[in-house]
C-alpha cells in the first residue's frame, strides 16, 4: 500500500484492508481512531467550504441592483427588494426612437392587465425602464409618459453597463457606449432577469412589438426575480 492509497483511504475514513492484515487488535484500534478523527476533519472542511460557497452566491446575488437607484412615477425611490417574488423584465428605450413611442402603449395595456393579481393584490410583475434617452431632462419626461413602473437612476453607470451586459442598444448610442462586442437588438428591447442578473428571457420586442410579450412567462417560477 503506497502513502498515496494510504491518504485516500484516509480522507474517506476508511482503515485499509491491506493495513489491518497482520496488525495487531490495539494497532487497528489506533488507526480506526485516526480514520474517524480524519473523518471528522474533512466533513468540518467540507461543511466549512460549503458554506463558504453558500456566502458567495448570496454576495453574487445582491450585486445585481446594489448601489442603483430605482425610482416610481412619483419619483420616491423604491427598494430593490420590493422587487422579490416577482417577474422583472428591464425596458431599454428611448424618447427620441419613433419604434419605441409606438411600443410602448402596447406594454402599458399589456402591464395594466397582467402585473397585479386581480384576486390578491400581489405584484406579479415590474418592470424597470432603462432609458436610451441622451440627458436626464429628456428621460424623465419620457418616464412621465411610461405605465406605472419603475426607471433606474438615469446618473447610474449600471445604465449603460446593463446595455453592454445585455447587448441592447440604440444604434445612435454606440459612439458613446464603445463596445467591445456586438449588439443583438436595438431598441425597444426586453429583458427579463432574476435577482443575480442572471437573464431568463429575452423578448425582442425591436422586431416583433407586442408579440414578443408572449415569451415573458410571468406566473412561471422560473420566471421570478
């Protein structure tokens, strides 16, 4: 048996049978004890690393919104935890695109019916505005003529990281983005994410207008934020 075999067995807590052939009864007893400590060693280890793990992915989840600013209609700002248990889709768009102002009732007629629950009250859907718009001014008043959701603090770099993460741009926005890759869609364009920013759906809403809100499965789990 190789110090090699020897460790492994160890790191199981298993006494190797080769060992105990020609050991005497207090010998195996020795190392049995051994093994069990071991044993108890790499499950602390392992529970230590798991745990570890654990801290991680809940670090990695808040990263998502933290720092940004999100803000209603009339302008309060709105924590991003009123956000869990709901689907999020964020809304890139822009004032100044004629596809995105013809669009964009069609999302308020399509929010108004399916955000709240009619039996409940729940929030079943938000949305976040992601604003193309090219100065504050402009966004707000494109804001003021959005449906009764959410928009992300205009002065916040996750703005335009979000557009470069998510590759959904207008194309007049690419001389001050730069990007480093290509872009899948302009805009209008939906996102819809979780709370890790992991995205679960993409509507592509440029091409198909309302018919892409068919895709964004609000009462599925897999769906929620």
């Amino acid at each position: 048996l190789d110090i090699g075999q020897l460790q492994a067995s160890m790191m199981i807590g298993v006494v190797p049978a080769q060992l105990m052939r020609g050991c005497s009864s207090g010998a195996v007893s020795v190392l049995s004890t051994r093994v069990r400590r071991t044993r108890l060693v790499n499950g602390a280890l392992m529970l230590t690393a798991l745990s570890a793990s654990f801290g991680t992915a809940q670090a990695q989840e808040g990263e998502f919104l933290s720092g940004a600013k999100l803000f209603d209609k009339s302008g309060n700002e709105v924590s991003a935890d009123s956000l869990k248990g709901s689907s999020v889709s964020l809304y890139f768009a822009g004032q100044w695109c004629p596809m995105c102002t013809r669009f964009t009732p069609s999302l308020q007629e399509f929010y108004s019916k399916n955000a709240v629950c009619s039996k409940t009250g729940a929030q079943k859907a938000q949305i976040i505005f992601v604003s193309s718009d090219f100065d504050k001014s402009s966004a707000m008043t494109h804001f003021a003529s959005h449906g009764d959701w959410l928009m992300l603090d205009y002065d916040s770099p996750l703005r335009n990281e979000l557009k470069l993460k998510y590759q959904v741009w207008g194309g007049a926005e690419t001389q001050f983005l730069k990007p480093s890759g290509g872009r899948r869609s302009g805009i209008p364009g939906m996102v819809v994410v979780n709370a890790s920013g992991k995205e679960l759906a993409f509507l592509s809403t440029e091409g198909q207008g309302a018919n892409a809100l068919k895709g964004w499965k609000i009462e599925e789990a897999e769906h929620k934020f």
